[in-house]
C-alpha cells in the first residue's frame, strides 16, 4: 500500500523515520505543506493543518497526524489529542452524504433519540458508522448551536431544523437509491 505522504517541502529538517515515505505529486499534499509554510511550520498552525488535511483527503488518517506532528514538531499524543477532541474531525473516510444530529440538551428532550433511532431502522447504521455502500456517514455532535431549531440535524453541512424521524428517514432513503442529494425536505 502506497503512503500519501509528501516531502516536508522547504522544511529545513527531515521529519522523523516514523514518518511512512513522500508521494511528491500528490497536489493536496502541495496544500498541506503551503498551510504550514505559511505559519513558519510554527505549533501554532496545527489545528488549520488538520483542517487543511481533511478538507484535500477527506479525514485525519494515522500517516497524516504523524506527518503533521513531525512538521509542525508537535508531539504526536498533541496531534492526536486534538484531531480526537474536536467533533469536525474524522479519523475514517466518510460517506458521500454526512448527517449528524445535535445531541445538545434542547435537541435532546425535543427528540435526538428518536431521529438517531430512526436512522437506524432506515438504512441500519449508528452514530459514527457509514453505511456498507459507503453513501451515508451518521455523526452526532454534542451541540451544534441551533437550539431554537430543535431537534436539528446537520445534512451535508446544511442545518435542518425541527427535523422529525420521518422526514430524516425520506432523507436518508433518497441518499441511499441515488448517491446524490434529493430534493430538500421541510418539516412542517
């Protein structure tokens, strides 16, 4: 299995031997490195590194935070720490589709359970999980900041308030038959 990592571009020092071997033209690697060029390859950077990283590759795999760590000469338990602990990052590829329901207090009592339990009758997975076909990611967050629109779900980084299980289900079923988004569903 080829690697995806680059050469540490215009780095004055080669990163550890931890580090697996460059794949020089790859370009989404060129964004990285242009990423931590422009913080002086400085710790402070790492955080829009990783979002650069995910934003060209799609998720944080153990390669990248180890090639990220070794640039930056952050420690990799930091790295890793901090692509665990914000929700936005994902350390598995995710599906063509994401849907993640806010779990905050207000989205909570107004009916997260319900649509999570919905999503598991419609196309079988649970949070964290993609579906078999690799169409649909189901996340969940701790709180997305729509509390008036609860319960509200984030559908291909789309805020949808007062979701309800049937209408999420419709969703995720046009997802699931073709791979493409459907027409947009409103609550009512």
């Amino acid at each position: 299995m080829q690697s995806r990592q680059p050469a540490l571009e215009g780095k004055p020092s080669a990163p550890s031997p931890n580090v697996a071997a460059p794949v020089a033209d790859d370009k989404r690697w060129k964004l990285v490195n242009a990423t931590m060029r422009r913080h002086g390859y400085q710790s402070h950077a790492l955080i829009e590194t990783l979002h650069t990283v995910q934003e060209a590759f799609g998720y944080l795999d153990d390669d990248s935070l180890r090639y990220v760590s070794a640039a930056l000469k952050v420690p990799y338990s930091k790295v890793y720490g901090v692509a665990t602990f914000y929700h936005f990052f994902t350390l598995k590829p995710q599906g063509e589709h994401t849907c993640v329901v806010c779990m905050g207090t207000a989205c909570y009592i107004k009916g997260a359970p319900a649509l999570l339990a919905g999503i598991r009758e419609a196309i079988g997975v649970e949070s964290g999980q993609t579906t078999d076909n690799g169409r649909v990611s189901v996340l969940s967050a701790r709180c997305i900041g729509s509390c008036g629109l609860a319960p509200a779900v984030v559908l291909d980084g789309e805020v949808a308030g007062r979701m309800n299980a049937k209408d999420l289900k419709d969703r995720l079923a046009g997802w699931m038959a073709s791979g493409r988004a459907v027409e947009e569903v409103v609550p009512q």
